[in-house]
C-alpha cells in the first residue's frame, strides 16, 4: 500500500475516532513488543480502540480538528515521546485497569534508568565457587556452602530512577532473575475539552466532597479576612454579629428574644444548675428511701439481744 494512501487511511480513522468517541486515555508503549499490544486490543475488544501512530501525523490530525472545534487542541500537550491514544465511551477507570493489567517480566537492560530498586535475596545462587571474583567485584559479601556459592545478606543492586550498569545486568542474567515488569501505561486523560493527569481517576466521590469543603473553607477564609462577603463567608458573618449582640445585650439593659437565656443564666446560675437533677428526682427519692430499713432491723437486732441478756 502506498505511504500517501496509508495516511489519508490512517486520518480518516483517526477524525472518526475522535467524533465518535468522547474521552481518550494517553497511553505510553515503551518496551512494549506488538504480540502483548495485540493481547490488550483484543481485552478491550467492544469497549475501546487503540490506534497508534506518528506523533507527527497526529498531531497534523488534531491540529486540523482543532481548528473546527477548539476542545482538541488540548491534545496537542499530550503527543509527546512513544505515546498513543485508546478511544472509549466506557468507564475510564476500567478502561485503565484492563491495560495495565497486562504485564509481562522484563529482565534489566544495560544505561537504562531503573522504574524501581532492585534487591538480590541472600541464600544460594547456584554458581559453582569458580565466580567467586566476580561478586568480589561488585563488593557483595559471599560464602561457599554445599559447592555453591551462597550470598550472605540481601544487596541493594540497582537503585530507582538511575542507570543500571552492565555488572548489575550480568548478575542478573547470572541468577536468572527478572527484576521489571513491562506493560502499557496511562500517562492522562482527555475529556471534553479537558486534559488531566490519570491519578485523577482514583479520587472518589468522598475525596470529591472533601476537595470542594477544603475550597470552601479557604474561600470562607479569605472572605472574612479581607472583609469582602460570599456566600461562604455569610453563615460565619451571621455568627459572628450573633455573638457581638449578644453581648451587647449581657453588658447592658437592651434585650431581645434570642439574648435572654444568656442574661438569664448569668442573673442565676443556680437556676439552670438544679434543672438538670430535677428530672431524676423521683428516682434519687427511691435510691435514698432503699437503704432505711437496714438500719432499722439493726437496730431490732440490737434491741432484742439486749432483752435477752438483761433475761
């Protein structure tokens, strides 16, 4: 197929996936081999579709588009590096989850920067005494045991976000060990005009709220601060001049319905004190009247034991 057919193919596809879809995951595919995309098209098979491409070419599509509608020039940010686009009408959030859940183990690749640290357990590696040397030279700590060599306490061997070195990548190789898991990444989100990073998606429906009364309250903050009233601001305004009549009220004659339990209250606080046993006073009445007859057959007891000695 020509190249010129191949591309007017390829932006027709593209302007029919972003009218007919209305959010789009940016998807990252470094080290991603074409047999494991192919297993994340056919999970999202009736859900969603991946189209990857030049950032050249679509970048000339949505920059088109853009220009009929403004909304997708947001894109434009998010067409950087390996990247690529997964259209879809479904929930986000599963949509996400179906292509990250698809991993495979990669074993580490020599000047690459390391997604994580990397650990090698202590115990047996299986390597006859012969290589010894070579764990000399990476200062790991090693001992001979049962005609193996055997390391002796965990190693810190490659550490996040640096270089992995060709030692490192040979010891590894040596132990068999694959310490990186590759896979498709959603690097952000597109919808409706909007272009947010992916992290978004975990946020509940609490962390919602709790986002909008933390504005709040700082809106609420700054309002009574400046002196500029709003509508969050209001309510706490209200209180505030609520308190100021009432003491208004406490500190001179005036009076008015809301102030006067105040009053009342610092006029006779015995008042309000002896409300509160009021209502189980029936019931104290009963607990003090229980304990009187013993006292009583007491004193029966006494009265008796003193006739009989006197008999």
């Amino acid at each position: 197929m020509p190249d010129r057919t191949r591309k007017v193919e390829f932006r027709a596809r593209m302007v029919e996936y972003l009218e007919t879809y209305k959010a789009i995951l940016v998807i990252n595919v470094d080290n991603v081999g074409s047999s494991q995309l192919q297993k994340v098209r056919i999970a999202l098979r009736g859900k969603a579709v991946i189209l990857m491409g030049k950032n050249t070419m679509m970048r000339k599509v949505v920059r088109e588009q853009s220009e009929k509608d403004p909304k997708y020039a947001a894109l434009l940010g998010a067409l950087n590096g390996n990247v690529g686009f997964c259209f879809t009408n479904e929930n986000l959030s599963e949509i996400r989850d179906t292509i990250i859940e698809n991993k495979v183990p990669a074993g580490a690749r020599s000047g690459a920067f390391a997604p994580k640290d990397v650990w090698v357990p202590k115990g047996p590696t299986g390597l006859d005494p012969g290589q010894t040397q070579f764990f000399q030279a990476l200062n790991i700590a090693t001992k001979i045991s049962r005609g193996s060599i055997e390391i002796v306490s965990d190693v810190h061997l490659i550490k996040k976000n640096e270089r992995i070195s060709s030692s490192a990548v040979a010891l590894l190789s040596k132990l068999n060990i694959k310490p990186f898991f590759f896979g498709i990444s959603v690097l952000q989100v597109y919808e409706t005009g909007c272009l947010y990073a992916v992290a978004v998606l975990d946020l509940t429906e609490q962390d919602m709220l709790n986002k909008f009364w933390s504005g709040v309250n700082m809106v609420a903050a700054v309002s009574l601060a400046i002196g500029y009233p709003t509508l969050a601001s209001l309510p706490h305004s209200f209180a505030n001049a609520f308190k100021q009549l009432v003491a208004v009220a406490v500190e001179t004659e005036y009076s008015f319905p809301e102030a006067q339990p105040f009053k009342d209250y610092l006029a006779d606080p015995s008042a309000f004190a002896s409300a509160a046993p009021a209502a189980g006073g029936d019931s104290g009445a009963a607990a003090a009247a229980a304990p009187e007859p013993e006292p009583e057959e007491e004193e029966e007891e006494d009265e008796d034991m003193g006739f009989s000695l006197f008999d």
